[in-house]
C-alpha cells in the first residue's frame, strides 16, 4: 500500500536513540532542552518563547487554558479543522464558533473569521491547510485591531513562512506536531509558542502538575537543602515530553530540509502530470513569499466521483483519505448552520499520498492510477 503519511526514520534517529539510553536517563532532560532550543532558532525566536509538550493536542488545551477562555466565550475556527481544536475550547466551557474556508485552499480567508465574529470572541484559532499558510497575516492583523487573541495550529506548516516568517509566530500562541504521521516526527510530541515569554513560563508550570520546582537534581545541584521538597502553584496536569522523543525530533528537525525539497519535488510533479486531467483541479499556485511544509497534496474532482475514485485507488494498492471532517457537521457540537464553500470541499476534495519516503516510481504509480480513474469515471 502506498500510503498518505509515512515517517522516514533511519540509523541517524536509531543513534540518538542509543545515546539516551547509555545515558542513564530517558526522561526530560538535557536533550528536550536541546531539541526546544533547535526548534526555538528554527522559528527565529528566543528558547523563552517555546516550551515542548506530549502533543500538539495538549498544546490546544494549554493555548485556551493560557487565554484564559472559558465559559460565556466564544472561539472562532475554521470548520475544517482536527477535531482537537474544538475539543480544546468545548473543554473550557466555552463556544466553539465554525466559520466556512476557502474551497480551493481550505484555509479560512480574513473575511471567513471576521464574518464569524461576535461580541464574545475571545480567541481565533486558524489552521494552515496542508502547510499552506494562507491569509495568516492578514487574520493576524484582524486580531490585533479587535483585541482577539489569534492562535495558529501549525502542525501541518513546520516549514511554512510568509515572507521569511514563520507561521506559528503571527499571532499570540503556536502549536505544532511531531505524531507519526507528521514531517517531522518524535513518536509523539508537540511544541507550544507564545509571543509573550511570561505564558511560556507558566505553560511549563502546568505541564508538569504545576510545580514549581521539576527537578530535585537539579536543585541539589544549584546547592539547595532539602530538594526533595515541593512547593505546587497550581492544580494541573502531567504533560511533558521526554528525552527519548527529544533525541528523535531534534534528528527529524535537522533533516527538515531534505524532507521538505523532496515533498516539493512530487507535489511540483504532481501539477505537471495532473495538470491536464478533465475534471481533476491541483491545489492553487502559492502567493508571492508564501512557503509551504507541502505536508498534504489534495485534489479536487468534479461530477461527484470523489468518493469512487477514492475506493478505486485503494483497490488498486494506494491510499487517499479526506482530511478534515467538517466539524460543524460533528453531533456533539451542534452547529448545523452551512458552510457552503466548506461544504462543497468536503464532498470535492481527495488527498493523495506525499511523503519524503515516496520513490519515483511510486510516484508515477499514483499519477497513472489517479488519471485513469478520474477518466473512467471512478468505474
């Protein structure tokens, strides 16, 4: 099977590996610093602005937790969207609050969130579609004239800039991945920024059950009496990373490059073969000064044969899904109102495999079979 998503992982993370178990010490340590501090000069910021975490979920919950959101709020995000996100502001008691996309990006444009705005929104959280980072400047700016706290999801756009910045960094908090099915991978993992280094701090706090003191070593070894001792600031939770995950993400992160001018290579190969295809539209062309993750290739198909050609590719060995389900669809949050634009999407859209793990030949192998099936008709 010729899959969507797959890890490329090899003896560099199988080293780094060994070097945290000969070390004595799997837990958080002096390698998820490290990794925080790589990860900290890949986005251009300072190591206080960033924190690392055991997922880009956890990261969501912290973000509305930080914001301070919470019951009688509202949260304005795209419908197309992971479900952690909703989950993230439904969990505090506030309104999730779905607004449509863009149907050919998937990105909710500034006039998308702005629509969706009511007097008690408190935060924007915006997602960028397959490492596309859309209109997050300008939604930034939106945010910043209102007094809405803007959060961006980044686990698709660890690479992904507009005019040299990185997405994550636009608005007050970021969050990113590092799960299976991410470019860079660590097992698992997430990574949490905030414009203020004061959210920071006390992120780091609550992911570790609210103590103020995480590590009688060392205390002990900055000369303290009785390090065992612990003084708790807060009723939190247990949500660190651990160095194990670190050493493999630091080693992904270093290879961030390679992986992401291989994915360009087949999406820019994709648009050539696919280009001439009746009925069958590639993604649009990036903006001037716009750079993608290219973590999705997505496809969209007229005459609703989405759905045919899906299982028709799928029997013939290769992989597709539909990413995301439109949340305002989801039963539990009970926002039936339409997004057309989002709608018409969902029913259109089809993500086909685009991995830096993908030879040429299976390559031309999703072409080929793409192409035939769309002709047919998904027959």
């Amino acid at each position: 099977m010729i899959n969507v998503f797959q890890p490329a992982l090899g003896d560099q993370e199988l080293a780094a590996v060994r070097e945290v178990f000969e070390s004595g010490w799997i837990g958080r340590g002096e390698r998820t610093r490290a990794f925080e501090e790589a990860f900290a000069k890949h986005l251009g910021v300072g190591g206080d602005h960033v924190t690392s975490l055991n997922s880009c979920t956890e990261a969501l919950f912290l973000a509305m937790e930080l914001l301070e959101v919470g019951p009688g709020c509202d949260v304005v995000l795209p419908t197309v969207s992971w479900v952690g996100a909703a989950n993230a502001v439904a969990a505090r008691g506030a309104r999730p609050v779905f607004c449509d996309v863009d149907p050919r990006t998937l990105n909710a444009t500034a006039d998308d969130v702005v629509a969706a705005l009511t007097p008690r929104t408190r935060a924007v959280i915006v997602l960028h579609y397959g490492g596309y980072p859309g209109e997050v400047a300008a939604i930034a700016e939106v945010c910043r004239e209102r007094g809405i706290a803007l959060v961006e999801d980044a686990a698709c756009a660890v690479a992904s800039r507009v005019d040299g910045e990185a997405c994550g960094t636009f608005g007050d908090i970021g969050v990113w991945s590092f799960d299976a099915m991410k470019i860079v991978v660590a097992g698992d993992g997430g990574m949490l920024y905030a414009r203020d280094p004061v959210l920071v701090a006390r992120a780091t706090k609550l992911a570790y059950l609210g103590l103020e003191q995480v590590s009688g070593f060392d205390s002990a070894r900055r000369g303290a009496y009785r390090w065992w001792e612990i003084d708790v600031s807060s009723f939190s939770r247990r949500s660190i990373t651990n160095d194990l995950a670190a050493a493999i993400g630091h080693v992904q992160l270093g290879r961030l490059g390679e992986f992401v001018s291989r994915r360009r290579a087949i999406a820019e190969h994709y648009d050539r073969e696919l280009a001439d295809v009746p009925g069958l539209h590639c993604p649009p062309p990036l903006p001037a000064g716009h750079e993608s993750s290219y973590y999705l290739y997505w496809v969209q198909l007229d005459g609703g044969i989405r759905d045919a050609v899906a299982r028709r590719l799928y029997e013939r060995g290769i992989y597709t899904t539909f990413r995301y389900p439109l949340l305002h669809r989801v039963p539990a949050y009970r926002a039936g109102s339409p997004l057309p634009r989002a709608e018409w999407a969902a029913q259109a859209t089809l993500c086909i495999p685009l991995h830096q793990g993908l030879d040429d030949g299976a390559v031309e192998r999703v072409v080929t079979e793409l192409r035939a099936a769309v002709l047919d008709g998904g027959r």
